[in-house]
C-alpha cells in the first residue's frame, strides 16, 4: 500500500493536535524490519502524547503509540523473515520513533521480541507496556527474594493497568495483594483479579512519618509523589518497592529512614529502554503466570477513532484495565 490510516499528532502554535490521516509509507523512518500491525494498546504514556498534557513527543509529525503487536512483512534483519509474529514496547516509539498507531511500522530489528505461541496478537496487547511493565516489577520483586511466606503486596493505581495486571500477575503465584485505588467502587473488579483488601488511597495521601507502622512486605507504585513515600514508609524490615509511574508526580516527599533503619530498597522499572534479555524473560513468565481469562475481563476493543476520547478518560483517570486498539 502507498497510504495507511495512522493517528498523527502534528505541531503548531497553538500546541499539538492528533488526527486521523492517511499516510505515505515512504515517510516511514529507516528500520531493518517492517511490520505490519494487527493490534496496539493506550498506557498512560499515549494518553499524555495525544492529549498533549506532556511532552512525551520528540519529532513531528509524530504517529502516536508506544507499543505493537503484529506481522513482519519484510526484513533484511538475520533474526526475522516475513510472517514472523512479534511485539515491540518502548524503544522511543511514538516519541522519537513513528509509532503503532497505524497499520504498518518499520523498526530496528533488535527491538522486537518474538510472541510467545501461547498469547494471541490481541492479548499481547490487552497486556501492552502496562502489562509488561507490572512483569517487570514482578521480577525485581522475585530478585529481591519477596516470596509468598514474605507478607502481602500493596498494588498501588489498582484500577489502572498496570496495577490490574500486577495483581493478577501476584495473586496467580500465591501472593497476598492489598490493592490501592480512588475508586472505591471497583472493589468487586479488584476481588476478581485477584485482590485481598482494597485500601482507600486517601491513607497514601498527603504528608506522612519518616516511618510509620509496617504492613506490607512489598509493593508494585505506579503514581509516585506522597503514595510512594507513604508506602516506603509502612514497608516492612528487609522489604521492597517496585516504581514504575507517575501518575501522582515526580516528586518524592519523603526520608531516608526506611532505608537507612529498615534497609527497605527502592526498584526503579523502566520499560522503554529494558535489556532485550529482560524483555524476553518478561513475556516468557507472562505467557506462564498470567491468567488470560483474568486479561480478558479488565479489556475493551476500541478502533484508530475512538482514540482521542480513549487517551482522554485515561489521563482523567477514568480506565479501567485496559484497551486494546485493533488497527485497521
């Protein structure tokens, strides 16, 4: 095809806008492999992308959309030939790299990972970076020696989707999992996931102790600010935190006491420019250790237009789970 259908985000004086348009596949970026993309997802990244409530954006015109799962069409890279079925997350895609929100893309070879046999193109993006990332928190938990004996695991943006793939992802492998959310009325949803206890957030919130009483052996934040120092402070001796987000700031309101008194650590998760070691290992225990009748249940399908609105309510805090975005 000359022309593909790709949500373009574009610059002016007035901010940025994102549209709809067709686009010409000679104005693709240079890559090694091409890939023609079956399905996408909206993390909390493209929300802020296509609402332009960040500067997620390097280049324009940009096409929006971190993360993809799909076919490759043709490659001169020596690990991938047509038909091949892979997904790509992060590596500056949709920020400096054209992204998944269009029906083709073409990339760096050495971005892309193989879709394990047993997780449809779908589900790999009802996982997405979100999903992903909660693995990889996940991982970093395990590294640290937290075990199911250790004590429970406070999720914190439950409802989000991260923290909804993280507690499916804790509670499958025997885990206690306290859930944190706003919205209290998801309490049901959070059960159903997998969730012990639902804490009010309001107790993360504002200003709190150096330390204060310990209740929980670990934890999964993705909103940063007062909720993860509160929850530094209440790890228990010899505990850890999993940080992957933002959504509460990028400030850090707290002490060193947890870590200093408690020798509580603090794991920084990033997704976008993870080893592709890691990467692998993530969507291997993923393909093993997450409950697809669970990912079903916190996924909606949405399409290219219904992609503003989507990116509105996820900024807004409005998501539930996550969306999958079918491409074409």
């Amino acid at each position: 095809m000359a022309t593909f259908k790709a949500m373009v985000i574009d610059k002016s004086e007035s901010g940025t806008q994102a549209a709809l348009k067709d686009f010409d596949e000679a104005n693709l970026m240079d890559g090694d492999v091409t890939v023609r993309i079956d399905y996408s997802t909206v993390n909390y990244k493209d929300g802020l992308a296509l609402t332009g409530k960040a500067p997620v954006v390097r280049r324009f015109p940009m096409i929006a959309g971190i993360d993809f799962a799909g076919t490759v069409e043709s490659s001169s890279h020596p690990d991938w030939k047509a038909g091949d079925k892979v997904v790509l997350n992060g590596w500056g895609l949709g920020e400096t790299h054209l992204g998944a929100y269009a029906e083709k893309a073409r990339v760096n070879g050495d971005w892309l990972v193989r879709r394990p046999d047993g997780i449809g193109a779908r589900d790999a993006m009802a996982i997405g970076t979100a999903g992903y990332t909660a693995m990889l928190c996940v991982m970093a938990l395990e590294r640290h020696g937290l075990t199911p004996q250790s004590g429970p695991i406070v999720v914190t943006g439950a409802a989000g989707g991260v923290g909804s793939v993280a507690i499916a992802i804790l509670a499958k492998l025997g885990f206690q999992v306290i859930a944190v959310t706003g919205r209290t009325g998801e309490a049901d949803y959070l059960k159903g996931l997998g969730a012990t206890d639902i804490l009010d957030r309001k107790e993360l919130a504002g200003p709190g102790k150096p330390l204060a009483k310990e209740r929980w052996a670990g934890g999964v934040d993705a909103v940063g600010s007062t909720t993860l120092a509160n929850m530094l402070s209440m790890t228990r001796y010899g505990g850890a935190v999993a940080a992957c987000g933002l959504a509460g700031g990028m400030d850090l309101p707290g002490s060193v006491a947890p870590f200093i008194l408690r020798g509580v650590c603090l794991y920084g998760i990033d997704s976008v420019m993870c080893p592709i070691g890691k990467r692998r290992e993530a969507w291997k225990r993923l393909e093993k250790d997450l409950d697809l009748q669970k990912l079903a249940a916190m996924t909606t399908e949405i399409g290219l237009t219904d992609l503003p609105e989507a990116a509105r309510r996820i900024v807004a805090g409005e998501v539930r789970g996550r969306i999958v975005v079918k491409i074409g």
